[in-house]
C-alpha cells in the first residue's frame, strides 16, 4: 500500500466509522515539521532583530550628522550675531560722525584750526622775541643711597 505525503493512513474500527490514525513516521515527520518551523521562526526573530540593530544603527547615524551640522550652524549663527552688533555699533559711530560734521559747529571748529577768521573779527598771532628761550623747570634728582643687605634681610624678617 501506498502512503501520501501526511504519512496518515484511515483507518475503520467495527462500527464502520473512518479515523485517522498517525504512524511512528508520520509522527516523527510532523515532530521534525514543527521543529523546523520553531527554527524558522526563531531564524526569522534573530533576522528581524538584526535588522533592527543595523536600521537603529543608521538612524543614530544620521541624527549625530545632523548634530554635528546643528552645532556648527549655530555657532556660525552666534559668529553672525556677534558680528551684525559690532557692525551696528560702527554704523551708529558713522552716522553720529556724519551728523556732527555736517553741523555748523564742526565748520567753525575746522574754521578756527585753520586759522580762518568771520567777518568784523581780527587774527591775532602770538609772536615770541628772538632769542627768547622757553625755560624749562629744574626738577631736583635725589640719589638713592645703598642699602647694605643686612638691612634688606632685617626688613624681610621682622618688619611687616
């Protein structure tokens, strides 16, 4: 007698009903099945978790590039602002500069360093006589007298 592939052969008891009943091989065959699948999934688990690791992996990856390029840029950023206040402070001097040379004060200023005069007003020219010589004041030169060096080592021990 021929078997299929179940390895199930039927069998009929007295009253004439049909049950199933599995051979030592079936068995063995059906043991070895689910031994199989218990491998192939414990295959397909180990696969599944390595492949989490290796996406994991990738992802931190990628957030420490990104990171990396956050840091920079917001250093870069801070560089930026730093610079944009000193160069506004400069742009304040400029203008404050420009307004003050534009006004009749600075004129008059550059006018009387010039040695310009107005109109009803006379330039008068400090002159100096020959021969004339500027003193110069005497500022008296004290000598400082020598210190022996018992008197330097008196002074480092016992005086405060």
């Amino acid at each position: 007698m021929r078997r299929n592939r179940t390895e199930v052969d039927a069998v009929s008891d007295a009253s004439g009903t049909t049950t199933e009943a599995a051979t030592p091989k079936a068995e063995a065959n059906r043991k070895a099945s689910t031994a199989r699948s218990e491998r192939f999934n414990r295959m397909g688990r180990q696969a599944l978790v390595i492949a989490g690791v290796v996406v994991l992996a990738l992802v931190m990856m990628n957030l420490n590039s990104r990171l990396s390029e956050y840091y920079r840029l917001s250093a870069e950023r801070d560089q930026m602002a730093t610079r944009v206040f000193i160069l506004m402070g400069t742009k304040e001097a400029l203008e404050t500069q420009k307004a003050y040379s534009e006004s009749d004060v600075a004129a008059e200023e550059y006018a009387r360093d010039a040695r310009m005069i107005r109109e009803g007003e006379k330039l008068i020219i400090p002159l100096t006589p020959e021969g004339y010589v500027t003193p110069t004041p005497e500022v008296p030169v004290s000598t400082p007298q020598p210190i022996q060096n018992w008197e330097v080592w008196w002074a480092l021990f016992f005086q405060r």
